[in-house]
C-alpha cells in the first residue's frame, strides 16, 4: 500500500470529487484524486463523478462510483438493471459503437505501451449484434437461508453472489433454461453442487449442460433435466474428491475445486455438435470453445486465411477442438494441430476424422514440447491461439528459429498479445494487419487477429 495513503487511512476512506480522463483496459475509467490514479468502474471521459474508495494496491486507488454529477454526452442508460453489480458487464452505459472505438483505442494504445509497436494503420472492426451473442454461461450456485440453491454470478471484485434469472447477453435458449431452473422447485435438485455450465449449438437449439460439485443424485438430476429443461441432449456431471495434490494445469486454470480429483458422468448425448461455417465440430464438456455465436465464421475466415493457401504446410498450436484446422487442412496441402489439453485433444482428434481430413496430423502436447521434437521444414503458416496469458517464450523462441513464412496470432488479451508481437519483432517477423473482432459486447474484452510475415 502506498505509505501516504497508508497513514492517512481514514480521509483515504472518504469519497471525494473527481473527473474521470480515459478508459483503460479493463473496463474502468482513470483519474486522479491528490496526485494518486484513481479506477472507477461505471464512469465516462470527461465526467466529473463521486466516488469511495474500496482499496488501495502499489499506489493505484480503487474507488466506486456513487454519483455522476456531470455526465457526458454519450452517456445512455444501461438496459440491464444489475449493470456494475454482476461483474459481468462494464460498457452498458456507452453504446455499441461507440463501444468499439473505445477497444480500437485501447488496443492500439496497449501495443504501443507494452509491445512499444506504434500501429497507425487502420485496424479492422469486425461486430456482430451486441445483446444474446453468448452461447455459454456460467453460474455459481449458492445457498438461500433454508439451504436450497440460489444461481447467479459474483458481485464484481467479490465472492457475493447476485441471484440471475437470465442475462440479456445470453442467448435466448441459455436463458430460458436459466429461467426455469431458477424456480424454487429446482432449489432441492441443485443443492450441493458448486456451478453450472450451460453451452448452446449454433442454431441456439440444443444445449450440453455440466454441473460441478460434490452431490449425490446426479442420475436422477441429469434425467430431470433431459426430461424437463428445453432444449437440453446432454447433461455431464463432474464430481471431484480431494485425493490428489492439484496438478499445475489447475493450477493455472482455478476452476471450480481446482485442486480436486475429477470423475464425469455424462447422460444423453455426450457431445455438443456446432457448425461453423462448412465444418461441424463436435465438444465434449470441459473442451474449450468460443462462446459469441454470431462471428465466428467470419472470424474463422479471417485466422485462417492466407495468400499461400492451396499449398505448403500449415501449424496450428493451441489447436483446442479444431476450429481453425479444419479450414486450415482444406487450405493447405498438409496441415498439423496441436493440443495439450486432454478433452479438447480427444475432440479435435475425432472432428479431423468426421471431417474426412486425410492431410491433417494432431498432436496432444503443450506447443513447446511439440516444437523441441518438430523436424520438418518450416511452415507456410504458423496459427497462435494460446489463452490469455499469451505464448510462453520457449515456444515463441522455437517458433521464430522455425522461421515460417506467416505467423497468424489470435488473441484474448492485448496485454500479453503485445509482449509476444514485440518478441516476433526482433525475431525478424513484421506486423502486416491488425483486427479486431467484438466477441464480447458490453465487457473490455477484445479479441484480435494480428497477421506476420517472416521479414
């Protein structure tokens, strides 16, 4: 905690008056409050706002917002009445468009900051509709004071859980189902387990439900929900006991009971079918995939594409279920799809093989290890779509003294995005084009395709 906050802790605590500067990423506006940056959600450029503040970390203020006393002119009233409680949402006070601005300015600003890549050149937006885009949510299940099931998403920046009906960034079936399974005669039913997931098709017809946790009955509450729940063909139950030290890969990932032995069950169809473009890919539950329903093929499209298709070998790290190799092997004369993770690497084994694809080789393997074995040549085309905390450097490092042609890098999180394109830059490779792709409407989360060639 910085030391004149520190001991100055009680006028610390005290709102204060404030005008909010810029967005930043993350969702909040920045501005100063006694020589210290100040983060409040909710707030706009140029708006002189109220604010308290809830914490201090390495000198930054965390404040709430309690007032607007002087708006800004792009201000609009946020559809969604648990706006800034949920944690879900932090741009439903600004509209769609200029939304993207916002992102498009971020992005560029991130690059130039982290990566030090000034991009001055245009950076294509790409949108879809902004509201029921989500074919994936997740809710935490908590208890109601006579111990039955309440669903919902945590408060931001908190473990207090805000009981949902529905989210107006869901798609219609997911919150039907959410709506349903809200009512009081599901209380009893979900008791004792943790979260729920629900994943939607891409014609928002079918849907594959899995609940974490530790209950019993899961026989009898998957079959309630295939019998009852619209929609629902599969319903997996993922029970854990706490017999084995956690992995690093829970580590990492802190799911729900990270650290826990994990057994599924899974009832109805095992398998979520979802078609992108020409391609049908089947997911298992626990296999990552995209959660905007409305642009993925032309996202798709965008990753894979390339001049030299038709020809040469194409690479595909951080492959999860397939979603740009099958377009890749279609493209190219030879194609090979890495995955480490284990149920991801099962369903893009058997989409390559659904999909007829006799040129496609999949790998199980972090992209690293793959990289210190590989001894072809160099690919026409390298695709990256690691998570959000980008590359690791030994495969970067691998993948730059591999030398391919073309390096096409889909991003989550400009942050470690811009890291990982100053590394490819002084590894010979130059930035050729930048998009940005509003998978997430209403949140700071941005997706980009940046495209490089071997210099």
């Amino acid at each position: 905690m910085d030391a004149a906050l520190h001991s100055t802790q009680s006028a610390s605590t005290a709102p204060f008056e404030m005008v909010a500067q810029k967005i930043v990423y993350g969702g909040a506006a920045l501005g100063h409050h006694d020589g210290h940056p100040v983060l409040v959600a909710g707030a706009l450029p140029g708006e002189r706002i109220e604010v308290e503040p809830v914490r201090q970390a390495k000198g930054m203020i965390h404040a709430r917002l309690l007032r607007v006393l002087a708006p800004a002119p792009e201000r609009i009233a946020a559809p969604c009445p648990l706006f800034l409680r949920c944690g879900g949402c932090h741009y439903q006070h600004l509209d769609h468009p200029r939304q993207l601005e916002v992102k498009r300015d971020i992005l560029r600003e991130t690059l130039r900051r982290i990566g030090g890549i000034d991009w001055q050149r245009e950076i294509g937006l790409h949108a879809g509709s902004p509201w029921a885009y989500r074919n994936q949510v997740q809710l935490k299940i908590g208890r109601d004071e006579e111990g039955g099931a309440v669903l919902g998403f945590f408060e931001a920046e908190s473990h207090r859980l805000v009981p949902v009906r529905g989210c107006p960034i869901g798609s219609p079936l997911l919150n039907k189902i959410v709506a349903e399974i809200s009512q009081p005669a599901w209380a009893g039913r979900l008791a004792g387990y943790e979260e729920i997931e629900l994943l939607a098709d891409d014609r928002d017809a079918e849907v594959l439900l899995t609940f974490h946790g530790l209950a019993e009955g899961a026989a009898e509450l998957a079959h309630d929900c295939l019998k009852l729940l619209p929609g629902v063909g599969g319903v997996a139950i993922q029970r854990r006991s706490a017999r084995r030290p956690p992995s690093e890969s829970s580590r990492r990932n802190r799911g729900p009971g990270w650290g826990q032995e994990e057994r599924t069950e899974v009832f109805g169809k095992p398998r979520l079918g979802y078609q992108v473009g020409e391609f049908r890919y089947e997911i298992s539950s626990g296999s990552f995939f995209q959660v905007s329903r409305y642009l993925l093929p032309e996202f798709v499209e965008t990753v894979a594409s390339d001049a030299g298709a038709k020809r040469g070998l194409a690479l595909d790290l951080y492959a999860g279920v397939g979603l740009f190799t099958l377009p890749l092997a279609a493209r190219f004369s030879e194609a090979i799809a890495v995955e480490a993770g284990r149920r991801s690497a099962a369903d893009l084994a058997r989409n390559v093989t659904s999909a007829g694809l006799s040129n496609t080789r999949t790998v199980r393997a972090k992209a690293a290890e793959f990289l210190r074995r590989y001894a072809q040549a160099a690919p026409e085309l390298a695709v990256l779509d690691p998570p959000r905390a980008g590359c690791e450097a030994e495969t970067l490092r691998l993948l730059a003294g591999l030398g391919p042609a073309r390096i096409h890098y889909a991003s989550c999180h400009p942050p470690t995005l811009s890291r990982d394109l100053a590394f490819l830059a002084r590894h010979g490779f130059e930035l050729e084009s930048l998009d940005l792709f509003d998978l997430f409407p209403q949140t700071f989360h941005i997706e980009a395709v940046a495209k490089l060639k071997r210099a």
